[in-house]
C-alpha cells in the first residue's frame, strides 16, 4: 500500500462512514479476529457491519462483538442491504472473490464502492481494487491489521477488545506461535498486544479448551484412520460423513486435526479428506514442512490455494476416488518431497 492510498484512507475515515466488513467462508480465527478488532477500531466513528459468508466455529463466539456479526447465508436480507449501503468495504484475510461463494460473490461483485483488501495469503487478486495490502510473508492477517493500525498511527487507539481479537488471530493461524511465519516482531507485537489488555491464558483457554465429548471421539476416529505413505513422506486422514455424524460433527470440530498427520517423525506432507454430503464435494486441508508448496499441489489438482505450507482444496469425486486420485499424484512429485527439509 502506498503512502498516497494511506493517506486516502485516513481522510475518507476523517468523516463517518458507512462500512462492511467481509472476512472469507468458512471464517477461522484469523478472518474473525482481524473482522472484529477492525469492527471495535471503526465502531466509534461510523457505523460499522461485519458480514460473514457463513457461520464460524462456536469457540470463537466468545470474543467481544461476536454477536454483531451477520451471516450472509442465514440474515440475508439485513446483509445485503448493509452491503449496498456501504460507502467501504473491507476484504479481509482472503485473495481473490471467489472465497466468499457463489452467492455474496454475486452480490459483492455488483457493488460499486471502494474496497480495501488485507490479506497475507499468496497470489492476490490485483483487479478487485487498488487498495490492497498484501504480504505473504506475515503470519496471519491480525498482525497486518496492526501494522495498518500503525500506517494509520493509531496504534495507540488498540484497547483490550481490539487487542483480544488481534491476539487469537495471531495465536491461531501460527499454530500457537510455532509455525516458521511466526518472527520476532510477531512476538513484539504479542508482547503489545498483551500490554493493552490481551488475557493470552484466558484467551487460549477459551479457544482450546472447549473440546465436546464428540469432537474428541472424532479425533480418535480420524487417528485411527490415519495412513502413511513412508515412499513420499506422506500421511493422510479420512473422515467421511457417516463418521461425522456419528460423532455428532460440529463445525471447527476437525479444525488442526491434519496437524497431526504431519506431526509423525519423517512426515512433510499431510492432508485430511472430509466428505460433505449436503455440498456435494471432499473438502482437504494440505500441510507441509520446509519447500514442498502445498499451495501449488492444491491450486494445479485440487482447485483450491493458500499458503505453501498451508492450504485447502475440493474434489467432485467420492472419497475413495479422491484419495486415489491423490495417491496417483505424489509419484509426480517424488524428488520436491524428498528434497523439502533441506535447507
Ligand atoms: P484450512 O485447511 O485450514 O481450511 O486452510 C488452510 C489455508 O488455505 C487457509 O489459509 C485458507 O484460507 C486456505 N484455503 C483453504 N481452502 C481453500 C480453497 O478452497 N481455496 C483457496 N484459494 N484457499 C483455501
Ligand atoms: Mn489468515
């Protein structure tokens, strides 16, 4: 972003405004965090509406304002007409339109408003606006939400709900401050952020310690599903939807469950295979350790992207086909994943 478009955005927030802001489907803790902290930062100047594709996990419900977002699915109506009222619109911790679905997509693309995208994930889509502040080399869109609160040196404006919702974004999308995204100004930032009244206990108490009887069930149902591929340093998890349902599947429930796929000694590529019967398709998460980009594996077989470590994708197949189809690629790319942990 360029000193001319900052200096643009703070004179188009000197008077009120009416904004939307839009995280992507399927918000995790980073698109709802960064959502909400710049939801308390707007909400005194002007009116302010968060509107989600769709619902996100119950254990981000707890954090301040959870209950003003709105759900493009389910409130309709109230949320496309915060969107066509909207003078602003802000595109956060996603690439590319497409990531909002079919519907919002529709709605959003026939808007004629400024938007301003943050995001950190790679290859964005340069036509939507000129506005976009992009770096994929951050670690999760909260941290970019407070770098623009500093290009907007308002930083001293970060008060303890602003700095909760940063820190779980933060804390969620490096996997507990592991991942190799996670810097030294990642943990300074941290550091602030705790100053100005982040509870970092509380806050990971809250995210990680509301596991269901049945999510937990699940988890050892996805375990004893998991296969390794000891050739191509592979490990894969299925879990198809009669499995969820007899666990009483809630959404977030296989969130990070992939993790542990990749957590085996030699392993540098992991994915999860979900069945979702009602949308027709296997939705995967992608991992990987050092060069093996699984967003490339995703985008050139998987119709889907992210990060080169992280990333997710679809398939029309049936589970069974899918994972075949996957096995039949890894010969393809047998010297990339021998080679990935070398430095
Ligand atoms: P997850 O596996 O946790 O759903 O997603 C991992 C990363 O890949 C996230 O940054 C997410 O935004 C991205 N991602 C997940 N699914 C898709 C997809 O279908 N398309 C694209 N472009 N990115 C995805
Ligand atoms: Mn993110």
């Amino acid at each position: 972003m360029t000193k001319e478009q900052i200096k643009d955005i703070k004179k188009l927030l000197s008077t009120p405004q009416n904004i939307v802001i839009i995280p992507h489907r399927n918000p995790d803790g980073d698109a709802i965090g960064s959502s909400l902290a710049l939801y308390h930062f707007l909400n005194k100047a002007h009116r302010v509406t968060v509107v989600a594709p769709n619902d996100y996990p119950n254990f981000l419900k707890w954090m301040p304002s959870s209950n003003k977002v709105r759900l493009f699915d389910k409130q309709n109506k109230q949320s496309k007409k915060a969107l066509e009222n909207a003078d602003l619109i802000f595109l956060l911790d996603f690439n590319a339109l497409h990531r909002i679905g079919d519907d919002m997509q529709k709605t959003v693309e026939k808007l004629k408003t400024t938007f301003i995208m943050i995001d950190h994930h790679l290859q964005p889509d340069m036509s939507i606006t000129p506005y976009v502040y992009s770096d994929t080399s951050i670690c999760s869109t909260c941290q970019m939400m407070y770098h623009f609160f500093e290009l907007l040196d308002a930083v001293n404006k970060i008060d303890s709900d602003i700095a909760s919702c940063l820190y779980t974004g933060i804390m969620t999308d490096t996997g507990s401050f592991r991942f190799p995204s996670t810097t030294s100004t990642t943990h300074r930032i941290v550091a602030d952020l705790i100053d100005k009244g982040a509870n970092n206990a509380q806050i990971h108490n809250n995210v990680y310690d509301v596991n269901s009887y049945g999510k937990l069930q699940l988890l050892g149902k996805a375990l004893s599903n998991l296969k390794v591929v000891q050739e191509y340093r592979t490990a894969y998890i299925t879990l198809s939807q009669e499995e969820l349902n007899a666990f009483d599947y809630q959404k977030g429930d296989t969130e990070g469950v992939v993790n542990y796929a990749l957590s085996l000694k030699g392993v540098i590529f992991a994915a999860i295979f979900i069945e979702d019967v009602e949308q027709k398709i296997i939705k995967m998460s992608l991992r990987s350790k050092g060069s093996f980009s699984v967003n490339k594996f995703a985008r050139a077989h998987f119709n889907g992207g992210g990060h080169d470590n992280a990333a997710g994708g679809r398939s029309e197949k049936s589970i069974n086909d899918t994972v075949s189809y996957f096995l039949s690629l890894l010969p393809n790319y047998k010297l990339d994943l021998e080679k990935s942990d070398e430095k």
